[in-house]
C-alpha cells in the first residue's frame, strides 16, 4: 500500500506540471523553434548530475522495477524546477519486453563489462576475432506479450490512475542499439575497427551491411505490426515541430515517416571526414530517411563531417558538442539546419560556478551564431559532477537566460 501511495502521489504532482499553460507555452516555443521561427534561442537541461546527490533514502519502494520508476518520478520533480524549457509529458513511458535470439539483439552478449565503481568508467570485452561474427543473429521484431503485460498490469496498478502508462513497442533497435556505431565499439572494440578500415575493410564492409539490413528489416517489422506510437518520437531534445504531430501515446500504429529519429556515431570520431561517410554514415542514412525528420549527433565532433552529413535528406537538428570548433560548424550549418549547442559542463559546472566565465562563455559563441545566422538552441548533457552543489545548475540555467535576454 505504502508503494502505491508514494507512486500515485509522486505521478499526481508530474501529471499536473504536464498538464500546465507553462508546459503548453513550452511546447508552442519547440514547435517553432525545430521548424526555424523561433525568436531566440531554448535551453534544455539534458542531464544535471542527478545520481551525485539524490538522497535514495527517500525511496519507498521495495519492488525493484517500481523503485526504478519512482525515481525516474522524483528526477522529473526536479527537473521540471530547473527554470529550462525541458517539457515533462503527462505519461509514465515503459519499453515493451521483446523475444530475441539468445535474449541478445544480436544472438550474443553487448556489453561494455561491469563498471569497477558506481559512475566509474566500463572496460570494452569485445568479440575479438572475424569468425565469432558468423554467429551473430538478427533479432526479428516480436514481442513478448505476456512479460510486457505483467509489468504493465504492475505500473498501473501502482500508480492507481494517476498517470497513463505508455508502452513503447518500437523495437530493441533504437537510439544506441539502432545506430550501428554503438554495438559495432561493443563488439568489436574500438582500436580494432581502426585496423579493420586498413587491414579488413570488404570484411568490415559486409558487417556493417549486415547490421544496417537487420535494424531496418526489424523496423520495417514494427512498422507493420502497428509497433510505432506518436509517443516514439526520438530527436536528443523536444520533438516538437510544425511540420510534425506532436507526440501522442494515443496514436498507434503511425508510419516511420511520422516520427523524429536521432542518430549519432561517437565511435568514429577520430575517423578521416570520408571515412566516416564510408564506414558509418552511409549505413546509417538509409536507417535515418526512413523517418520523417531526423536529427544528428551527440558528442562527438562533427566539425569535419558536416559536409557529408548534407546528404541525409530529411536531417534537421546538427549537435556541436564541446569538442567541435564552434565557428566552422556555425558556419557550415548556416540556416540550413537546427544547430543544437552542447556548452561544455566540465568548464561550467564541475568544479563550481564561475559566473563570470559562463557569461563570457555564452555571449562568445552567441555572437558566433548570430553572425552565421543561426537557428540554435542550448543543450547541457553529459554533467558527471556538480561537485554536490546542485543548486548550480539552476543558477546555470538563470544566468543563460538572463545572457540569452541580452542578446536576442
């Protein structure tokens, strides 16, 4: 009983936040924003060190899964506090169970091992030689129905009413496990593809090929059984955009081209410009036009390869994360293209607050991209510390957007 008091409460205040005119304002401003009119550039807080001071002694729940949830409930309390045009959805989201050769996407273990400590970094185990990739297997789309809907039966029991649960049936191919790059590091390990591209490439060619049939072969799959929701919009931001619908778990059973699909390839970042087009990019753009707009990029620098990422016709959104050279890649997006700005977290928030330093930080680069003319929006990812003083980040979000009244 004590569980399902602590999950309805926490869910009745989210569905409230989700279902205020301050949300729907927020909602109105990505629309505009991801279709080029918008007034001035958004902010959305993508990650803010959660984990490093979060008290878990708060947490009433018992039940491994819904322990997990009434987490993820207290993080989006939280955040929504955060004064950033981030918007919290009156839904509670629950990947759906699928069957899978061996319970593995690819019929083998991908993993990156376990971590030594909590927040510490994972060591590569990967498949060392050519002939262990015979056995990879695809994994076809099927769902198991039964586990999905004990969980299911589970959450909404739990949140007594208080918010919707929406299972997302889209497949064990998205986001990270859909981008080739990923599994391909896991597999294979990263200094090994380095060789590959060298020693082996009609072999790394034929694997990469593989991978890209097999992920649109399960897309396709869902896409006919009706697996894709309104709800299964994935763009590393706000999928909101006047050229699409807005997100709805109500809607089920929507075409590929309906949605926003993000893909990145931070595993190939030290490859040559033409060599990412030739040993990633090339496999990921039949994935990426399949959907309606899509978006590209998460930390890696793309600087060198922004060129070659024109090709994808339907691409929208271009991330410029810290390591980019920030002007080049202004001036390559131009108007073309959303440029989605990754401010760096270890200069601004690690080891403390330097207001002055975030100021000048933000005002250099608006310049940059008001001088390219820029659409652009400000995203802060990959927080790994706030150095326990989490009131930072909202003072953060403060002072950008007193910057961002300054100049726009």
């Amino acid at each position: 009983m004590e569980e399902k008091n602590c999950l309805y409460d926490l869910a009745t205040q989210v569905r409230e936040i989700a279902r205020s005119d301050a949300m729907e304002g927020k909602r109105r401003l990505w629309r505009r924003q991801n279709s080029f009119q918008g007034e001035r550039p958004l902010i959305y807080v993508r990650a803010f060190a959660f984990d490093e001071w979060f008290d878990e002694s708060v947490l009433k729940c018992v039940d491994p899964m819904l322990r997990a949830y009434e987490r993820q409930l207290h993080m989006t309390l939280w955040r929504s506090r955060l004064g950033d045009d981030y918007i919290v959805e009156p839904w509670l989201e629950m990947g759906a169970s699928y069957v899978m050769p061996n319970g593995e996407r690819w019929g083998v273990p991908v993993s990156l091992g376990e971590k030594p400590v909590r927040g510490g970094a994972a060591a590569f185990r990967p498949l060392l030689t050519e002939e262990d990739f015979s056995c990879l297997r695809a994994a076809p789309y099927v769902v198991d129905e039964e586990a999905t809907a004990l969980r299911r039966e589970k959450l909404e029991a739990a949140l007594g009413g208080a918010l919707p649960v929406f299972v997302s049936r889209q497949g064990p191919y998205t986001m990270w496990s859909g981008d080739i790059s990923t599994d391909l590091a896991k597999l294979r390990g990263l200094e090994q593809i380095m060789w590959d591209v060298y020693d082996n490439p009609e072999w790394l060619h034929s694997l990469l090929a593989f991978m890209r049939d097999s992920i649109l072969e399960n897309h396709a799959q869902a896409e006919a059984a009706g697996g894709y929701s309104l709800a299964d919009h994935q763009n590393q931001c706000m999928p909101y955009a006047m050229e699409m619908e807005d997100p709805d778990p109500a809607v089920t059973g929507v075409p590929r081209r309906r949605l926003w699909r993000f893909l990145a390839a931070q595993e190939f970042t030290g490859f040559s410009p033409e060599m990412f087009w030739e040993f990633i990019l090339q496999y990921q753009q039949p994935i990426l036009e399949a959907f309606g707009l899509t978006a590209y990029g998460c930390c890696e620098d793309l600087t060198g390869v922004i060129p070659y990422l024109r090709r994808i016709r339907n691409l929208r959104r271009i991330a410029v994360s810290p390591f980019a050279n920030a002007r080049r890649c202004a001036e390559l997006i131009g108007r073309d293209y959303i440029l989605s700005w990754r401010p760096n977290p270890s200069l601004m928030l690690a080891t403390g607050l330097d207001e002055d330093l975030v100021r000048r930080h933000m005002r250099e680069h608006f310049a940059v991209f008001r001088e390219n003319r820029n659409a652009f929006d400000i995203t802060l990812k990959d927080v790994e510390t706030v150095s326990h003083r989490p009131e930072n980040v909202r003072r953060w979000t403060e002072i950008v957007r007193e910057e961002i009244d300054r100049c726009f």
